[in-house]
C-alpha cells in the first residue's frame, strides 16, 4: 500500500486489524485521516528531494512526524 493509504488505514482502523504501521511515501489530507489519533506504532520513509507539496515533501513529512509525537509514537 502506499504510505497515505498505510496512514489512513492505521489510523481509522488501528489496533483492530494492524499491529503497526509502515509509511513509504505519502501524507493523507488531515480529513482523511488525522495522524494523531493512531494508536499503534507508524514509522515513515520519505525522501529528502521529493518535490509533491503536501504528499511527500520534507514539509508533509515533518508535519506527519511531529503529529506521530504528539500522540506519543
């Protein structure tokens, strides 16, 4: 699956059906899927060149990361 689909699955879904999450490349819209209601383990691998504003920039990718920390991940 691709890192926006793996995000939002993990997040809408959880624990119910995944154990962890892994992320390559992509940010969902917050509507989407809001990072900081997952409550299992996520990890992301995104690249430092990619140039899609708000999918998988350094930006979204910062953004992704710093709301994994607030939910305490």
């Amino acid at each position: 699956m691709g890192g926006a689909l793996s995000v939002a699955g993990c997040t809408n879904i959880g624990s119910s059906v995944f154990s962890c999450g892994a992320a390559f490349y992509g940010v969902p819209p917050i509507e989407l899927s809001d990072p900081s209601k997952c409550t299992i383990p996520m990890i992301g691998h995104f690249g430092s060149r990619d140039t899609m504003t708000g999918f998988s920039d350094p930006a979204a990718c910062e953004g992704l990361e710093k709301a994994w920390e607030t939910a305490g991940m």
